[in-house]
C-alpha cells in the first residue's frame, strides 16, 4: 500500500522562512548591484531612493512568488504575510543600526508581496511539488 508524505510546504514555519530570506537575499543582491551603478556609472546618489524602492519590489516580488508557487492557495494573504514579514526584518535591522524605516516601505513591501503571491499561485505548478 502507497503511503502519502506530507509536503515539506505545508509546515506554516518553513513555508514562510523559505520565501522570506530568498526576498532578503534579492534585496540584497539587488541593493549590491545598484550600488556598483551609483558608485562606478553615476558617481553621484541623486537615484538613491529609486534603486531602494526597486529593491524592495523584487524582494517582495520574489517572496511573494516563491510563497504562492509551491503553497499554491492563499497567495494575495500569503504575498502580504511574505511582505510584511520583510519589512520587520528591514524595521528590525533599522532600529539595531539606530534610525527608523518608514512606513511607505510597509505599504510598498505589501502590495508587491500581494502582486508576487497572485502570479505565483497562478503561475505554472512545479515539478517537484508533491
């Protein structure tokens, strides 16, 4: 008799602490990459806030996408989760480095954690997925 394994994505920890720092990382590397622009390219951080926010809409893209592709239900909540668990890592950061986040961040983390979970869910179902 076949015995049916439970998927590794239906554990509630995991299925959020796999996404999350995948959008940490991208935001990260993306952050690294424009910084390379402003200081080789532009030698000058008039864009700075525009890289930030591009930043912080891959990751929350990414999260989002990763967290609604292989749940597949729930993805515009599970996008906001992704997003808002994002920004308290940034908040968290921020306040151990001694300044504040703004809350245009939360809003902005938020809506594209919402956007990547509604693509992710929608998108093609992998592979590997049981």
């Amino acid at each position: 008799m076949r015995r049916h394994r439970q998927s590794l994505w239906t554990n509630i920890f995991f299925s959020f602490a796999v996404p999350v720092s995948a959008g940490a990382v991208c935001i990260v590397l993306c952050i690294a990459f424009f910084s390379a622009i402003t200081f080789f390219v532009l030698k000058s951080i008039q864009f700075q806030n525009v890289f930030i926010m591009v930043s912080l809409i891959a990751g929350g893209v990414v999260s989002g996408q990763i967290c609604g592709k292989y749940r597949r239900k729930r993805g515009l909540i599970d996008g906001i989760i992704c997003g808002s668990i994002l920004y308290f890592m940034i908040f968290a950061a921020g306040i151990a480095a001694g300044e504040f986040t703004d809350i245009r961040k939360l809003l902005l983390l938020l809506i594209a954690g919402a956007v990547g979970g509604v693509s992710g869910v929608n998108s093609k179902r992998p592979k590997n997925l049981m």
